[in-house]
C-alpha cells in the first residue's frame, strides 16, 4: 500500500478520536498509565523528559543531534508538530512513516478498546511512539512534555533525568495563575529515582528546592565550564542543559571534543526558531513564539539584530494572553498583518480592533509583494500559521533558507 494511503487511513483514525464523544481531554494520568501496562511498554532506554513554559523542542533538538554525534542511538517523542504528525516521532533522525504510524495505532487500539480505556489524541501518539521504539535497540528517549507535566501523558514514565526549561505564564487556564503553581505543575515529572537539571533562576520562591529536598535527588545546573555559545536561533541556556545532560549520563566529553559539540549545535537549528528565508529583496524570519515570554525573546532578537522595517504576520489562540503579547510586540513592529482564511479568520477579526492592521490572504509572495523593497516579515504566533508559512517556502524555489 502507498504511503498516501497509510496517511489517509492515519488521518482518519486520529479525526475520529478527536471527534469521540467518549473521550474527554480531563488532564489525568490514569488511562494512559492503565494503558502502558497493559501494553507493557516500558522502555528500556535512558529516558529523559524535558518541561518548562518555552525552550522544550529546541533543548530536545539539541540532545537529540549531540547525542547521534555521539554515535548514541536515540529517539524522540516530541509536539506538537510543523507539517506532519509523523514528525512527533523520530528514531536516529529518522520520522516514522504513515506506515509504522498505522501499525502501531491499530496495534494498540482494539486492545484498549477490550478494557475499555478511553484515551486522547495526545496520548495515542504518545503510546504509539512508545511502542515503535520497542522495536529499536536503543540508548536514549527523549520526551517532551504537551503541557504542564504532572498530570502529562509523558509522565506514565519515570524518566532517568528531567529537564525544566524555563518557567512562564501559558495554559494558564490548565497549569494555575501563579509561577509557583505552574511550577508545581512541570516539577510533577519528579520523582525519587531521577535527577534534575534546571537553573536556580526558576525557582525564585524556593519550592523546586523543598521538593528537591524531599525527594532526596541531585539537582544539577548547567556546567559553567561549556565555552559561550553564539549564533545560535533559540537560547544557549538550552544548548547549555542538554551539553550537561549528556555529559552526566553518557560522559559526553569523553566521546565529543568541544569544538565538535559547538559545531553540532550551530549546525543542527530547528525549524521556526528564529528561521530565516530571503525572497528578492525581503527577509523572512519564521518564529513559533506564541506566549508573553517566547515573544519577548523574539522581539529582543530583532532589536538586536537590527533588522529593517520590521512587518508582521501573526495569530494566536484565543486561549493566549493575546493582549500582552500585543502590548511587547507592537513597540517593534512598523504594519501588522492578520491572516484572513477559514482557519485563522475568527481569532484574527478578534485581534484586529487592539491593531492597526490589514487583512490578508495567507499567500505569502502576495504578502511580500505588497511590503516595501528591503522590508523584514516576522511570521510568528500559533504553530499553524507558521507551518502555513513555511510549507508554501519551502516549496517555492526562489526562497533561500538562511538558517
């Protein structure tokens, strides 16, 4: 059967469990915890498992190329994705295909089905990563926590090491109105057999310290002895965990010399982290920030960079706090477009009142064609937008990645 079907036949099952009445998204751990076991799908790997507000897929990125540097087979669980669900999936820099994505779903669901457990569309994927990297002989999971991590399909697994990226204000309405409670939420990946890394500046109120304590576990930060890390597209904190994650569980250092990991890590940037394309005369910056903190670094990122008369495409969820965003964006920005199509419609008309913006189409030559010579085109905001964005890019010649 041709790969175009096996999409097809994913995409239908994935619609309709999206779609299942039965299934409710309930932010609890006991159906897919049910399901592991049932499945026995616990790995055997090292697993680590990265939270944090911002900063989870470009530190996954990171530890997944310094790993294979290292000549460490490894697979990621990551989310969500840019153009593919089989993205979400990755063993030695390979995604799965449609294929072993149809095997794995219709592996595990008539067995959940017998026991009746109900599980969501997250966690289907989740489970279907877990059982494909049962099929490998391998050395290192790295899982990304969707949202939160206590009560996070990720956390059925106990992992080896955690990673808390950065703390901030997102899914709010999940995680709780205050840092500490969005904390105490992430530091749920926690647990006696683990350790932790994280810079002290998260825990400004001194909670990640007790239950560290408590615990009984070794919290590490990142080695101050990594040489300064520049040009890169996402934070070097983030490169800086995943250098010291590795060094503790696998004696990086010992199999990669340090021009070797630095190199790895300017050579290897993730897509829409700060990715740019030319066409013509025009420079367009692709960036999923779609939270008050992403934003900020992005913004700060174009300050320093001076770029020119800086446009910008951009939507959000509604469920984001759209109007801080808005309030450190609009210092920086010269025009704003919204995107005005049966997707993105509804939430732009939203924004369209706090902006001084135009409506237009989502054809990004025509965006461009309309901006002035020289002109600098931010598309940032929700994944969506920006996967839109990129796919017309990258399959149009005339666009030059400019990494």
């Amino acid at each position: 059967m041709a790969e175009c079907n096996y999409k097809s036949r994913v995409d239908n099952l994935l619609n309709n469990l999206s779609n299942s009445s039965n299934v409710v998204l309930d932010y609890k751990l006991d159906n897919v915890t049910q399901a592991v076991a049932l499945l026995n799908l616990k790995p055997k790997a090292k697993i680590i498992t990265v939270a944090g507000t911002n900063g989870k897929g470009s530190t996954v990125h990171a530890l997944k190329y310094l790993a294979l540097a290292a000549k460490l087979k490894v697979a990621t669980f990551t989310s969500p994705h840019l153009h593919c669900v089989c993205e979400r999936i990755n063993i030695n820099d390979a995604d799965i295909t449609y294929q072993d994505l149809f095997y794995a779903i219709t592996y595990i669901m008539p067995k959940l089905a017998e026991q009746k457990i109900a599980i969501t569309y997250f966690e289907l994927l989740f489970l279907a990563a877990l059982y494909l990297f049962q099929q490998q002989k391998l050395d290192l999971i790295i899982l990304e926590v969707g949202i939160g991590g206590r009560l996070d399909a990720t956390n059925s697994i106990k992992c080896d090491m955690a990673i808390i990226v950065t703390i901030n204000y997102d899914h709010c309405h999940i995680l709780g109105n205050t840092l500490k409670q969005i904390l105490s939420e992430k530091a749920g990946i926690l647990h006696t057999n683990c350790t932790l890394g994280a810079s002290k500046e998260i825990d400004k109120e001194g909670y990640l310290a007790s239950l560290v304590d408590k615990l009984g576990i070794t919290w590490w930060e990142p080695q101050g002895t990594i040489p300064i890390i520049t040009n890169l597209t996402y934070p070097s904190i983030n490169a800086y965990l995943a250098v010291t994650a590795l060094d503790k569980l696998f004696n990086l250092k010992s199999l990669l010399e340090m021009k070797e990991i630095i190199k790895v890590l300017k050579t290897h940037q993730p897509m829409a982290r700060f990715e740019k394309f030319t066409w013509q005369t025009h420079t367009i910056i692709l960036d999923v920030a779609h939270n008050p903190e992403s934003v900020a670094n992005l913004m700060q990122k174009l300050q320093t960079q001076s770029y020119n008369l800086v446009n910008a495409l951009f939507c959000v969820k509604d469920t984001k706090d759209f109007m801080e965003i808005l309030k450190i964006s609009k210092p920086y920005i010269h025009k704003w477009l919204l995107p005005l199509n049966e997707e993105f419609g509804p939430i732009a008309k939203v924004l369209k009142p706090h902006l001084n913006a135009i409506f237009v189409p989502l054809d990004i030559k025509l965006i461009l064609q309309d901006l002035p010579d020289n002109s600098t085109l931010v598309v940032f905001g929700t994944f969506p937008l920006v996967a839109n964005v990129r796919t017309q890019i990258i399959n149009e010649i005339n666009f030059v990645n400019k990494g």
